[in-house]
C-alpha cells in the first residue's frame, strides 16, 4: 500500500486533516483510531446515527409538507418541491461522501 504521506505535500495534507477533523466533530464520518477509549468511539457512533436519524426526519417532514399542505397552490408547491429536492440531493450526496470516505479512511493509512 502507498502511503498517503508520500502522495501529498504537508500543506494539502494538513488542510485534508484539518477537513476530515470538521466532518468528524459534525458527526459526518467517523475517524478509526481516533479515540483512545473504546466507549468515546461509541459515544461518537451513537451521535453518529442520531445525526442520520434526524437529517432522514428532516427529510421526511419536508416531503410531507410538500404534498399535505401545497397540492392547492402551485407556486407554493413548486418552490417547497425544489427545497424538497435540494435537500434530498444533498442527503443523498452526504451518504455517498459517508460511504466513500470510509473507504478511503481504510484503504490508506492516514492517520
């Protein structure tokens, strides 16, 4: 395996630390090895999940919304229908992110 050390330079590689740091601290993704103690790791799964949890209720509410109060108005419905789909874009995005980063996360040995 090659590390990452040896494909970035210091700057990018601490910008892509500081980056990965932020998304771990706003419960995006979570860092292996990061925390000492294994119950912190779980602490952080926990919050983890409740931040998942809660975007999809977020989403969901917003879809309701959408069809319960806005079917008599169309321009209503069509200006919640693009923040519905804003936001479910953004959803779908952030879980791909999720999924690839875990992959990059395992694959090199970055921290």
């Amino acid at each position: 395996m090659v590390s990452l050390q040896r494909l970035l330079s210091g700057d990018i590689q601490f910008r892509l630390k500081h980056v990965l740091y932020i998304m771990h601290l706003s419960g995006q993704v979570s860092l292996p090895g990061h925390y000492k103690e294994p119950w912190k790791t779980q602490l952080h799964r926990i919050y983890i999940a409740f931040n998942w949890t809660l975007s999809g209720a977020f989403c969901l509410s917003v879809a309701l919304g959408l069809f319960l109060n806005t079917i008599k108005e169309f321009g209503l419905f069509s200006e919640r229908c693009f923040v519905f789909g804003a936001f479910l874009l953004c959803f779908c995005s952030n879980c791909l992110l999720n999924v690839k980063l875990k992959k990059f996360l395992t694959i090199l040995d970055f921290f």
